[in-house]
C-alpha cells in the first residue's frame, strides 16, 4: 500500500514540477531523485539566507543576490522561477515523505 501511494505522488509531482522526460519516465525512481536533489539545493540556498540573515555580514546580502542569480542563471531561469521551484520541491519532498508515513 506504501509503495502504491509513494508511486502516485511521484508520478503527479513529476509532472507537477516540469521533470526532465527522462526523469518523468522513472517517477518512482529517476523522478524522486531529481526532487530530493533540488530540495537539498534549496536548503543550502535557503542556509546562506538564514546566515547572512543572522549575522549581517558585510557584502553578505549582494554576495547571496549574486549566488543566487548566478544559479539561477546556471539553470537558465530567473531568480522568481529558481525560487518557485525551490517552493515546489519542498512542498513535493514533504508529500512523498509524508506518503511514505513518516514526517520530515
């Protein structure tokens, strides 16, 4: 039963996100992989905004813009898009975390 609800939410959240065809394929697999990658991306990006956040570094708020907008750049989106994707792979991991019975 844990495997048929975690291959249901993978498949939707595959689409959901704009997988590469590839990954969509395998959304049980190859599919699951790209969103924990993406949300562990996000959660370092995230740390360097809660760092800078906390510690008010000097030129730590331009050095994150820059971070930032060179990866989203990097990935050949704006700096909106890379963060909505980062909202949208959260939001998956947790679905398919939770679809598994567990909390993250």
């Amino acid at each position: 039963m844990r495997t048929i609800k975690l291959a249901a939410a993978a498949a939707t959240l595959a689409v959901a996100l704009a997988i590469p065809a590839s990954a969509q394929n395998e959304p049980s697999g190859q599919g699951l992989l790209v969103i924990a990658k993406m949300t562990g991306a996000c959660g370092v990006l995230n740390s360097m905004i809660q760092f800078q956040t906390s510690t008010r570094m000097p030129g730590g708020e331009e050095f994150v813009a820059r971070f930032w907008n060179v990866e989203a750049a990097r990935l050949g989106l704006t700096v909106q898009q890379l963060s909505d994707q980062c909202d949208d792979s959260i939001a998956a991991y947790d679905t398919i975390w939770n679809a598994m019975g567990e909390s993250p």
